[in-house]
C-alpha cells in the first residue's frame, strides 16, 4: 500500500519536513538491519485523535533496543512526547505511526557497538492493512514453506528491521500463490505467526494462540484481544498449535497493530469453519474497534490522548 505523505517527520529530537527525513547511503542499519521500531495507530475518538496503547509499544522499542545493546538516547516520557507531538503537528486525527531506532552513519563492520543511535517517529494515513473486504469477510492464508526464525537463532520476542526478511520472504511467497497472508511455522514444525500478526483460533470452544517458545512475538493488539475476550466471557489460553489445528479449527483470526483483528476464512484451502467470520471473533472484532475509537470506558487507559 502506497504511503501518503504527511508534513513533519520527529528526528532526533527535531520536526523536519518529510522530504528533507533522509539517511546517509552508508547508514549502519541499512547494510546489516541493526535496528528497532515499533507499529502503532491513531485513532480518531469523539475527544480528538487518541494513540492505542501508546506506552506499551514505546516499553517494548526501548526492550527491543536493549536486546540488541542499543542505547537509545530519549527515555520512555520522551518518545511518547515526541509521539504525541508528531501526530498532533501533522494535524492527523487517525493514523499509523513508526518509530524507529537506528545505527547511523560513521561506522561500518559487524561490530554495532561504535556507532550512532538515531531515533525518528513518522506518521502517516493508511487504511485496513489486509483491506476493508479482508476485514469484513475474511482473508485467505496458506502456510509458507519458510519457518520463522528459531529463538535461539534471533531474539523472536522483540521487533528487530533485519529480521523481518523473514517474514518478507512469506508474503511474497503467499501472495504470488493467490492467498492474503503467510501463517509461519517454528522448525519444530509448529504453528508460530503470520508474516506480521499473531494468529488465534477457536478449538472446543475455547480461544488460543501459540506460545512465544514457538517463535511468536508477544503482540500488543494481541495481548488486547485475549483481555478483551476474557472480559467478554471466553475461556482463552496459550498452547502450542499443530498445521492440522489450523484446518480444524472453529474460527481462526489474525491479530497486529496493522492488520487490526481480521478473520481468517481458509488455510490452504481448507475452509475455517463455514468460511465465514464466527460469532467469537466477530464479538472480539467489534469491541476491539469501539475501544480504538473511545467507545468503552472500561480500556480508557489504553488510549493516550493527543491534544
């Protein structure tokens, strides 16, 4: 999806004009993906423009940073200022948000540890990652034959630029099947994410999602959707999940900052449930988007307000 300009872009503690947001050739980062960064969106809300679970996602770039030594020099207060500041120069009452931590330009090798720290936070308007129609009725997925990173190989649990050649190489391989997203497995064989979400699905009733142990990052909107499903009376657990899981599963959706909650209606062709979204996920689907907006007192503090 095309990326629609917006006017500012945070650097390094200074609002620059987007076109002028740009990177030496030589840039650490760009030669080794020695970097961090996080998803996050704006919501529109009968109070003004509103950051879903602002902190949480600024907590676990500055964790991500730590994983790899990266020594970010804002603290969490800043960057969630300087978040705020961004949405609300570039006057956007919805929006996707990046920030990023990088190693800039000065050193090259594979030793990351001489080189500069730059932080920038961009934001721009972008619509349903997987589509209004993948939304409403449901996407098509297939199982990649590219197995997610092993966490012994790479640190799954954190969001890291050069680690998601990975989940790249999935979608691509997906799309040019025919199908909307890549499920991944651990080379365990398991069922770990999608190439950018976490993924759930309804066994017996019962609504689970695959272990970190199984190479699944620990998802912000995922750790929302099982709070929201718990409250909404759902028995929800982790547990490790096989292919044939998948195929028999009662309803299955996928969960991510971009993606939002989005139902899965086939994996490799095999219909979940009726293909059609089931009623837990349409329930869980429904109250995730009025909390976005501002609609349910009971996850207000989810919700950083901009102005």
């Amino acid at each position: 999806m095309p990326i629609t300009a917006s006017e500012k872009i945070w650097m390094d503690g200074e609002l620059v004009d987007w076109e002028q947001a740009t990177i030496h050739v030589l840039t650490h980062s760009l030669h080794y993906g020695s970097g961090v960064f996080e998803g996050i969106r704006a919501y529109a809300t009968p109070r003004g423009p509103a950051v879903f679970r602002l902190r949480d996602h600024i907590t676990r770039l500055l964790g991500s940073a730590k994983v790899f030594l990266i020594n970010v020099p804002y603290s969490h207060e800043q960057l969630v200022a300087a978040t705020k500041q961004t949405v609300q120069v570039n006057g956007l009452e919805s929006c996707y948000i990046r920030p990023i931590a990088y190693l800039g330009y000065g050193e090259m090798g594979l030793n990351p540890l001489p080189a500069e720290v730059n932080v920038a936070i961009a934001v721009w308007p972008w619509g349903s990652y997987l589509g209004d129609e993948g939304v409403a009725s449901g996407v098509r997925v297939k199982i990649s034959t590219w197995l997610r990173h092993d966490p012994n190989a790479v640190p799954t649990a954190v969001k890291a630029t050069g680690m998601y050649i990975n989940s790249s190489m999935a979608k691509v391989e997906a799309l040019k099947a025919g199908y909307d997203e890549a499920i991944m497995l651990s080379p365990r064989g398991h069922v770990s994410e999608c190439s950018g979400e976490n993924i759930f699905v309804v066994k017996g009733g019962r609504l689970l999602t695959p272990p970190p142990s199984d190479g699944a990052l620990e998802g912000i909107t995922q750790a929302s959707v099982v709070t929201i499903a718990r409250d909404l009376g759902y028995e929800v657990g982790v547990s490790t999940l096989h292919r044939s899981d998948l195929y028999t599963a009662e309803e299955a959706f996928l969960t991510g900052t971009a993606a939002e909650v989005v139902p899965i209606s086939s994996v490799d062709d095999r219909l979940v449930g009726d293909g059609r979204p089931g009623a837990m996920t349409r329930s869980i689907q429904e109250t995730y988007f009025a909390t976005v907006r501002g609609e349910i007192d009971r996850y207000k503090d989810w919700l950083d307000y901009v102005g």
